[in-house]
C-alpha cells in the first residue's frame, strides 16, 4: 500500500501537469497513515512523526484556503507552492515509513 500511496503522489505533483484537484490521490496515503497509527503497529517516537507529518500537512495545506485566512493572503501562499510542499512533506513520511513497515512484515 505504501508503494502506491508513493506512486499517486508523485505522478500527480511530477507529472507533464500538476493542479491542486489531481491531489485527492492523497487520500489513500491518508487512509494508510491513520490506519498505521490506530493499529498501533508504530513505536510511539514513529507514531509522533506521522502525526506531526499530518499536521504540519493539514496547517500548510490549510494556509491556502481563502475561506481560512483571506483571499489576498491564500493567494500569495499558493503562488509560494505551500500545497506542494506540504504533499512532499507526505512523500517524505512514506519514504521514511516504508522500510520500518518491511521490517516488521
């Protein structure tokens, strides 16, 4: 599942055309990652960095909401590229996941 979750991510931010719609691939790596943590098969140090990953993904994300912080300011934010960083701040979580889980398979 972790390989797929890494494969949407980064055919939907590396690929010929990106848009911040083709991001709702997210939600299996979403689904993965919450689903890790209430099944307890994370130590307690990994199951911090996977909700702070979530976290700090949900704060940037949400930075680009015009409804969340204004119009003018969401619109420098995205023109910044917070979405796309955020999503790599995914990627980055699911790489580092990725050989624990083998381990423990």
């Amino acid at each position: 599942m972790t390989e797929y979750s890494v494969v949407f991510i980064v055919s939907a931010l590396f690929g010929p055309m990106s848009w911040k719609a083709y991001l709702v691939v997210l939600l299996c790596p979403f689904m993965l990652l919450v689903g890790l943590i209430r099944r307890r098969e994370l130590s307690r140090s990994e199951q911090r960095g996977v909700l702070t990953a979530v976290g700090l993904y949900f704060v940037l994300a949400g930075l680009t909401a015009p409804g969340l912080i204004g119009e003018r300011l969401a619109g420098k934010f995205e023109m910044l590229s917070f979405t796309t960083v955020a999503t790599l701040v995914i990627l980055g979580t699911l790489l580092w996941l990725r050989p624990r889980l083998a381990r423990r398979s």
